[in-house]
C-alpha cells in the first residue's frame, strides 16, 4: 500500500504577498503537492506556490501531473518560473477545464512573459473531464462557481480522501453538484477569502465565506474543513481571528498554510 499525503504549499488567493504580517499562513497563491512514497507525483494548481517545493521539501518525479482549476494568474503564475520545467528536468502534464493550452499561452507568452509556455518541450496538455488515475490516486474534477468557469478536485487516496473547492462563489443555494462530489470527504479545502461582511462589495467575484465553507462541509458530511484562498490583506492574526469564529460553528476547523501535510 502507498503512504500519500498533501503538502500545502501556496493557499493565498488572488495575488502573492510578503512580510511579517503574512508569515505564518504565507504569501504564496494556490498551489497544493500530491506525494506518494516522499516522492510529488502531481499539483493541484501552479500559483506561486509552486516554487517553493525545495522550501517544504518535497521532491519531484520526474514526470507530474498538473491540474489547474481554472486560469486566473493567481493560479497559474508559478508556472512560469517553474525552473524544472523550462530546463527539462521534469516533464509536466497539466490538466484543466475546456483548452488548458490555449489558456497558458495566452497568459505565459509575450507580451505578457518574454518567452511562450507553450513552445517548452516538456510540457503536453489534456482536457480534464473525467477521473484520473496516477500514482494510486484518483483524481476526479467537478465544476464549480466562478467567473470564466472553474472546477474542483476529489483526491481518493490510499486511505483518505479530500476535496479541494479552491475559488467558489457560494450562492444562496448550497451547490448539489459540489455537494455530490465532496459527499463525505475526510478533508474539504474550500474557499474562505471572504468574511460575511466583506460580500455585498464582492458579488460577482468568485470567492466564498467561511460561513459558506461550513455550511458546505455539513452538508456533506466532511469530519474535517480547511480554510483556503486567503484574502491578501488578511494577515495571520485575521486568519486566526477567523478560524476562531469558525471553530465556534464548526470545531475541526484550520486555515491552509505551506508546509502543512494532509494524509491521504
Ligand atoms: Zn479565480
């Protein structure tokens, strides 16, 4: 049997930040490792996480697999200065909703970037549409709320299992389809980047509440919710502020920060 875990290594939403204020939640966009045997076969998304796998040490394969939820550059930007990639030293396969490689070319190629992503030899592209298997886990996309379409991840592991809802506008509804892919998750990493109070400002952005976070944890019957996508003026000491207030509601609650290991 393989041992399996998650190390986080990016869960701040929208863009990159640093300094003291950041420093125990990090600064570093989505971006989530998936280790089997010590060895990172696979990312869930490449924001500027994606960097740092030397810092948490993780080790590459050298062929992974990457499955971006969607193509805002808070997700996609580590890409681009992803050294293994450009030098050769790893061949990656990236996943994602409609046409992952027009979406990258578009956001790392000139002018926006000095060269284009796509003309690197060790880079091919498949749509996400079904489960994947690969390495022993099972890797199965799901839509979810957000603006120009994103989705989810359910990650079967070995042992446990976890759903990550990284950027999800929660409506006045619970979402069934999200609901049916989580049912019963061991973890849920969901979208946290709002407080109730910040939402009548941010209709339309994409992004949920804890509030909303709980509620979908409930739902389905997950033991364990991680808060993710934080805020970038949230510093540590608002993120505890609000794991606080979550644990009042939903006491297995913790906020996502890089070098947290999640057992699969
Ligand atoms: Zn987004």
């Amino acid at each position: 049997m393989h041992k399996a875990h998650i190390t986080v290594l990016g869960g701040r939403g929208s863009i990159p930040v640093s300094g003291p204020r950041f420093a125990r939640y990090g600064g570093s966009t989505t971006c989530f490792a998936l280790v089997v045997d010590g060895i990172a076969i696979a990312f869930i998304d490449a924001g500027t996480g994606l960097i740092d796998t030397a810092t948490h040490g993780v080790r590459l394969a050298s062929s992974v697999g990457l499955f971006l939820t969607h193509y805002h550059w808070d997700h996609t930007q580590g890409l681009s200065m992803f050294e293994e990639l450009w030098t050769g030293a790893c061949d990656v396969c990236v996943w994602g909703p409609d046409d992952p490689k027009s979406a990258l070319e578009r956001a790392i190629s000139p002018p926006l970037f000095p060269v284009s992503i796509v003309d690197v030899p060790s880079i091919r592209f498949a749509s996400a549409d079904g489960p994947i298997e690969i390495g022993g886990l099972v890797i199965t996309p799901f839509a979810i709320h957000h603006p120009q379409g994103a989705c989810g991840y359910r990650i079967d592991g070995p042992h446990r299992s976890v759903g990550i809802v990284t950027d999800h506008e929660a409506g006045t509804d619970i979402d069934s389809g999200v609901l049916d892919a989580i049912e019963g998750v061991d973890v849920l990493i969901h979208d946290a980047q709002y407080l109730p109070e910040d939402l009548a400002a941010h209709q339309g952005w994409g992004h949920s509440t804890y509030v909303h976070a709980i509620e979908a944890a409930e739902a389905a019957g997950v033991a364990e919710l991680l808060l993710t996508s934080h805020d970038p003026r949230r510093s540590d000491s608002a993120i505890d502020a609000m794991v606080a207030s979550a644990r009042k509601i939903f006491p297995d609650t913790d906020a996502a920060r890089p070098g947290m290991e999640i057992p699969l």
